[in-house]
C-alpha cells in the first residue's frame, strides 16, 4: 500500500487527493512555490521529495516512520505526512 502510494506522487490527481486528506495547513501553496521555483509540476516535486527522503534516510529516520507506520490506522498517510513534516515544516524544503 505505502509503494503504491509513493509511486502515484506525481499524478496531479493523486497529490490533490493526498494533500486533501493529509490535514498540513498551507502545503499546497509551499509546494506551489517550491515548484516554480524549481520549473517542475506540483505533483512531481512532492513525489521528487518524498522519494528522495526515502532515498537519503538515515537508520534512525526509517526506524521512527516504522513506529509511526505501525500505531497509525493508515500507514501510508501517516508516514508521508511524517516525511513531509520532517522535509518541508522542520527544514523548511517548500
């Protein structure tokens, strides 16, 4: 279910659906302007940074989404609301 989720990122469709339901106030209009800033669409700059965090994590990074996938009643969403929290609040990504 979590691959499925992450390989639909880049459908416009799907990342409108995904930030409806994720409940981060202003991610769409931080991913927006991220985007052009970077001249790419919306969906595949999310998908280009949740994929990437994926790709980069640490140990400890994929121990704690592992814990937070395994209490959550949706996995999926729990853990890409995690990674987005971590890459775009903390640090700012969007």
């Amino acid at each position: 279910m979590f691959g499925a989720l992450i390989a639909s990122l880049d459908n416009p469709q799907a990342m409108a659906a995904l930030i409806g339901v994720l409940g981060m106030e202003g991610l769409d209009e931080r991913l927006e302007k991220a985007a052009a800033a970077e001249a790419m669409e919306p969906a595949d700059y999310l998908a280009a940074v949740v994929r990437s965090f994926l790709e980069t994590a640490s140990d400890d990074d994929f121990v704690q989404l592992v814990g937070i996938m395994n209490r959550a009643e949706d996995p999926g969403l729990a853990a890409v609301r995690s990674i987005l929290r971590k890459t775009v609040m903390e640090q700012g990504t969007l």
